[in-house]
C-alpha cells in the first residue's frame, strides 16, 4: 500500500470556507459558516480573516463575507487556458487543411497579442521580427481584430500605435487601413514582411475579449475562394471551443 499524502489541515478548512459561501448563494455569516464547517467560531474568524486579506474573500459593512476578487481572477484565467486548450484541435485542423502555421490573436486590455501559434515542420511559424502589438496595422491578425472594435476604441488604439513603415507595401495612413467588415476577412500581403502573406477572420466569442485566427500562406493561394471558406469554417470551430470550453464538432 502507498503511503498516505500529507495533507494540511487549515488549507483544506479554508477551501471548505469558500464552498461554505459559496453555497449560502455567495455570502454568509461568521456563525452561519462555522455551523456549516463544522470548526469552531474562533478557527473560523481566523480563517476568514486570512482570506479576506489574501483577497478570496471580501468582509462586508454587516459582517458577513463574500468571494472576494481572487476567485475571478483565477476563474477568467483558467477559463481562458481552458479555452485555449480545447481550441487547439480546431487550430490544427485548420493548420492541415491549409498547410501554413496558423496564429490565434486576443485584444486584451487595449493590446493586441498572440495568445497561440500552431505550426509544423510542413508548416512553420514565420519570424515576428516587430511585436504584433506593434504592428496592428500591418498584419491580417491586427487589422481583423481593428475592424471588429467601435471606432473611438479603434482611433484610441491608433493614436497609442504610430503605423510604422515596416515594407513598401505597409499602409501608414489610417484613412486608407483596409479593415474587414463583420463576418468578413482581413489581408496582409506583404505588408508586415517582404513575401509573407496572411488571412484572417474574426473569432467571436460570448463576452469574451475580440480575437482573430489567422493562416500564413502563399500569396497565389489566399485569393482562392476555397481557402476563404476554410478559414472562416475554422474561426467558426475556434470560436465555438472558447465560447462553450468544449472542443468543437
């Protein structure tokens, strides 16, 4: 027989506080909580203490408690790497179908940033020689996710971003930005790198950040309407993997 884990006692009566309130609909009195847990009034105000000063928990005017801002905090993250992970099936179906390394972006606090890359040695990622956060303008992925926001967010991100000159073929003028309309997909071609071409589309999700999956293929290729359907088909199954944490049919 193995041998038993060692278990720490005050950490599992702490996680029991939290299911405590968490099942008194999310707030609950010292007394209340005590009774539920089991633990004696003085252990639980002790308890209770620490995890209101540890953020998991909040102590109201009236003096009961309530989930404090840690338990989001992990919640949103968990839930996002979650997401990534049952997305990334979708990811690499849409990496064989089009044979080029596929890039999914988030717009996360005023930002625009890679959250995955999924390539092959049939498929290899190209060199992100500028930050895409700074090169929004340039990039299939940037301008995707750029067409999809409301417009003073839009000039606010533009006014924080200069549109660098990256190629002869970067437009730097926002009046003349060629932004996808909804349901539509974004071009790069050749304007973040000399003979680097890119498609993308929209991922929507229910109350989630704006994002954008994007496929680097050749410049001949991405004007097929094939491809076009594939890549949507593809944001369609990505989006639904983060929307519902479940990866998609």
């Amino acid at each position: 027989m193995g041998a038993r884990p060692t278990l720490i006692q005050s950490v599992q009566r702490a996680l029991r506080l939290l299911e405590v309130i968490a099942e008194h609909n999310g707030r609950a009195h010292p007394k209340e909580i005590a009774r539920a847990a089991g633990l004696s009034l003085t252990t639980t105000y002790h308890l209770l203490r620490t995890c209101a000063h540890e953020g998991w928990l909040q102590r109201l005017d009236d003096g009961s408690y309530v989930l404090g801002h840690r338990i989001d905090l992990v919640r949103e993250h968990g839930t996002a790497a979650r997401g990534l992970a049952h997305a990334r099936p979708a990811l690499e179906w849409l990496r064989d179908e089009l044979c080029g390394a596929v890039y999914l972006a988030r717009y996360l606090d005023g930002e625009i940033v890679v959250a995955e890359i999924v390539d092959s040695a049939r498929a290899p990622r190209i060199d992100l020689w500028v930050g895409i956060h700074d090169a929004g303008h340039a990039t299939a992925l940037g301008k995707c996710i750029l067409g999809q926001l409301a417009a003073t967010d839009r000039e606010d991100y533009l006014a924080r971003h200069p549109l660098h000159d990256l190629t002869p073929r970067t437009v730097v003028d926002r009046r003349r930005l060629q932004l996808p309309p909804p349901g539509g997909i974004a071009v790069d071609d050749g304007e973040y790198a000399i003979g680097v071409s890119c498609l993308a589309a929209a991922v929507v999700t229910a109350g989630g950040p704006l994002g954008a999956v994007g496929v680097v293929s050749a410049p001949t290729v991405m004007r097929q309407p094939s491809v076009r359907r594939t890549l949507l088909a593809g944001a369609e199954r990505v989006s639904h993997a983060l929307t519902l944490g479940v990866p998609a049919p």
